[in-house]
C-alpha cells in the first residue's frame, strides 16, 4: 500500500534540478504544488511530502513557503551524510532540522542518511547507531539509505548537460521526452 510520494527528489541540488533554467526555483514550486493537488485529487490520504533537500538549506525552505508549496504538502524531508558528502558533522543532526522545522511548520522526515564503508566498517557502524541517537524521535520518519556501498568498479556519476546531450532532459520530463 503507498501511504506517501514524494514530489521530486534534491530539487536545490544542481545534479536534480537546472538552476539556470530556473534560478529562483518558481518553476519548481509551480510544478510541485500541481504535483500535490493532483496526487491529493487521487487520494486524499495519502501523505504527501516535498522532496528530500540536499543540501539541508532553510533558505531554500523559505522560498518555498514564500511561494505557497509548504501550504499544499504535508511534511518536508531532508537528506543528510555528514560522514561522507556534507561539510558538517553529525552531531549537527538536531540544529540542520530545526532550522527546517522552523521554517516549515510541519513534520520534517529524513528521507536519505547514511554513512558508507569506505573509510572503516566500524565507521559505518558508529554513524549508524550515532545516527539512530540523534534522529529518532526527533524526526517522525527516518530512512536509512544503504547498509551496502556500491561496488567499487561502479563509477560514481552526476548529471550534466553537456556529457548526455538531448537525453540529460529527459531525467526533468520523467523520461516522457
């Protein structure tokens, strides 16, 4: 049974969304407050949540209650790797969702955190039960990204217009391009 969607997916990070085809992301607050009206339409239940910010930036939050979309969804989330990809540490975990939750006025989820292998198994470890301390109870939904980091021989990637070409936007449309 699906009890929640999320509309999109690091919508202010560069790799997810073109700050130059929309730099004050009001294309992105039009399409989703008509993405939560619509899934609403369809089913009134379900909870539906802005998708995950990475990075945490409340001002990024701001804009978008500035434009109406915190009134159309239910809860905000958040993604977070303080181990790995963030420059801040993970006992800022509490201070990264308050100023969310200040500005957002509803539930704040933590819809991506880990912590990878690549340094020690034991690192992974300690952040996870590190994690565990910090966030639950504080967040209403956490979900934990990967116990399992990639192989190795995969190569790590992100998104750019000039590397894919015509294809690079079809990842905006959904794949309908």
């Amino acid at each position: 049974m699906i009890e929640a969607a999320m509309i999109w997916n690091e919508p202010n990070n560069k790799s997810h969304w073109d700050p130059e085809l929309d730099p004050d992301w009001s294309r992105f607050a039009t399409m989703a407050t008509l993405a939560a009206d619509a899934i609403g339409g369809e089913n009134p239940a379900i909870t539906k949540v802005l998708g995950g910010i990475s990075p945490i930036d409340a001002g990024f939050m701001t804009r978008m209650k500035e434009f109406g979309v915190l009134d159309h969804v239910d809860a905000v989330a958040v993604h977070g790797f303080p181990l790995d990809w963030n420059l801040w540490q993970i006992h800022e975990w509490p201070h990264k969702l308050g100023e969310i939750a200040t500005v957002a006025d509803i539930p704040v989820w933590v819809s991506e955190v880990g912590v990878s292998t690549f340094g020690a198994e034991e690192v992974q470890v300690w952040g996870l039960r590190r994690t565990a301390e910090l966030l639950l109870g504080l967040a209403p939904r956490v979900q934990w990204y990967s116990l399992y980091d990639l192989p190795r021989s995969w190569e790590a990637t992100t998104r750019h217009r000039e590397a894919e070409g015509s294809s690079y936007y079809r990842h905006f449309y959904m794949g309908l391009l």
